[in-house]
C-alpha cells in the first residue's frame, strides 16, 4: 500500500522541491512520540530557564545588598555603654565611604532573635551586645581603616562587613543558574537524541520505499528532505505546545504576597524575561533538524 500512494504521489508531484515531504510515507506513531517528547522536553525547559534567571537574580540581590551594608556589634558594660556607642557613632559619621549609621534599638533586636529564641526572649535581662547598621556610599569605605580606628576609639567594638557569610550564599546562587542552563542544555540534548531514534526507526521502517524511490530517480538529499521537514515540524510544534503550557504555569505559581518563601515566590519570569521561554520552540526545531538530517543522511548511506 505505501508503494503504491509513494508511486501515486510521484506522479502527482514529481521530485519537485516542493513535494519532497508528500513523497515520504507517513511515519505514524514515531511523528506524535516526537511531538509529546518534544512537548515534555519544553515544558522542563520553561521550569529550568525560570529557576536558571530567578537565581540569577537572587544572586545579584544578596550580592548588592549585602555589599552595601555592615553592621558594628558592640559589647562593653552596662555603665560604659552609652560612653562607647557615642564613640562609635562619631567614629562612623566621620568615616569617609559610610552614608549612614542607625543604632538598632531593643525592639528592632527582639524582632531579629525572635525566630531563633521565641517571642519571650527577655531582652531586658541578657547582656546582649548594641548594633549599629552601616550603610556604604557608592564608593566603599576601608574596612581595615575602620577596624584599627574602632579598636583604638571603641574597644569592644567589632565591625562585621559580612564578607565570611555573603560569599558562600552569593556563590550557592551562582552555581544554581548554572544548573538550570545546563539542564536547558541537557533536555536540547535528549531531544536531540529522540528525535534521532525517532528518524532512525522512520527510515528504517521505509526501507523498500525509500528503495523505490532511489530507482525512479530520487537523490538521497531528496529524501533526506521530507523527513527532515516532517521530524522539524513536529518538533517544533511539541514545543512550542509545551512553552505555552510551561509559560502558564509559570505565571500561575504565587507571587510574593500569597507565600512567605522568597526563593519560591521569585521562581518566575520579570519583565523582558518572558521573552526567553519564546526562544524554546525555535531551538527545539533547529536541534531536530539538525539531528534528523545527520541521522536521515546516515542511515541512508546504509540502505542498499
């Protein structure tokens, strides 16, 4: 039956350019695995490209807002407290580099140590030490400079600049948008190699079709073509399917104000952003005509 609708077809259509997908037998069952696949494969895409830019853009936040603040502790006793806190307030207005210097008071404290201690916490009657924030200007102060005059001015007075605890979570975040490009990576990578099973399997099944189609004077590239097109168009059309859906779940997960985890919440695109998933479909479509046109010229040479 396949030769018989191939031979009907050619002499329809010729070997034209044209009507070099109509020539080639339907692929059945292979075609819609490649647009399920295809539609999967973009779908993950969508959740890896999301999770890649979200800690990207945590990475950044923490990396400017961390850089840009500081924090003196100071411990002394209960007489001399106010005496050293006025010591390092002057010491801290005078430091070129420091925008501004807040005392945090009792309250703001409690509400720091409550997560950890409860909301019980008798404030009042531990020996806690004084914070004072420090907010740097656009050009940075010098944190050694500051250290010798604060132990010279203030003894007790200990300046935390947050550079032991910012690199590591600045660094986690880093290398998570590296795994989510390199899990976009590797999905291009399994559809890559579907779709080349997949036109392995087509070409095989349509052995003694592709056969008479060389005798009536068919080139390889010729047919090569048709399953190109056809395995490209399915591809593409999977994913984009699955982009939309991806998309649509993206913009459905909660935003700030229904759910109290930061990273969770920012798991979603911003702005300009939403541009990147669109790019997904058309990846998708290069990476299978790519692969079935390497796996089609192939198997080709191998058919006698």
């Amino acid at each position: 039956m396949k030769l018989r609708e191939t031979l009907a077809t050619l002499g329809t259509f010729g070997l034209s350019r044209d009507g070099a997908e109509r020539v080639v037998p339907s692929t059945g069952a292979t075609a819609w695995l490649t647009t399920l696949t295809a539609a999967a494969m973009a779908f993950l895409a969508v959740f890896a490209l999301a999770l890649s830019l979200a800690a990207g853009r945590m990475a950044d936040r923490w990396s400017d807002e961390l850089a840009r603040s500081s924090t003196v502790r100071i411990s002394a006793p209960a007489e001399q407290m106010e005496a050293r806190v006025r010591a390092v307030m002057e010491v801290l207005t005078t430091t070129p580099g420091i925008a501004s210097a807040r005392l945090i008071d009792e309250t703001e404290q409690r509400a720091l140590l409550e997560p950890w201690f409860g909301p019980d916490l008798p404030v009042d009657a531990l020996p806690l030490p004084r914070l004072v924030e420090v907010i740097e200007t656009g050009a940075r102060y010098d944190s050694e400079g500051l250290r010798l005059r604060l132990a010279a001015e203030a003894p007790g007075a200990v300046l935390d600049d947050h550079t032991r605890w910012r690199r590591p979570l600045v660094q986690a975040a880093e290398r998570l948008r590296a795994l989510g490009l390199a899990s976009v990576l590797l999905i291009g990578g399994a559809v890559a190699g579907m779709v080349t099973l997949a036109a392995t399997a087509a070409l095989a099944a349509n052995a003694r079709v592709i056969a008479v189609l060389r005798l009536v004077g068919a080139r390889d590239v010729y047919i090569a073509r048709g399953f190109v097109r056809r395995f490209t168009r399915r591809a593409g059309l999977g994913a984009a399917l699955g982009t939309a859906v991806g998309m649509a779940a993206v913009a459905a997960l909660p935003g700030g104000e229904a759910a109290t985890g930061a990273f969770l919440t920012g798991l979603a695109f911003e702005g300009a952003e939403w541009l990147w998933p669109i790019a997904i479909p058309p990846f998708a479509a290069l990476v299978a005509f790519a692969a079935t046109r390497a796996a089609a010229i192939r198997m080709l040479r191998g058919i006698t």
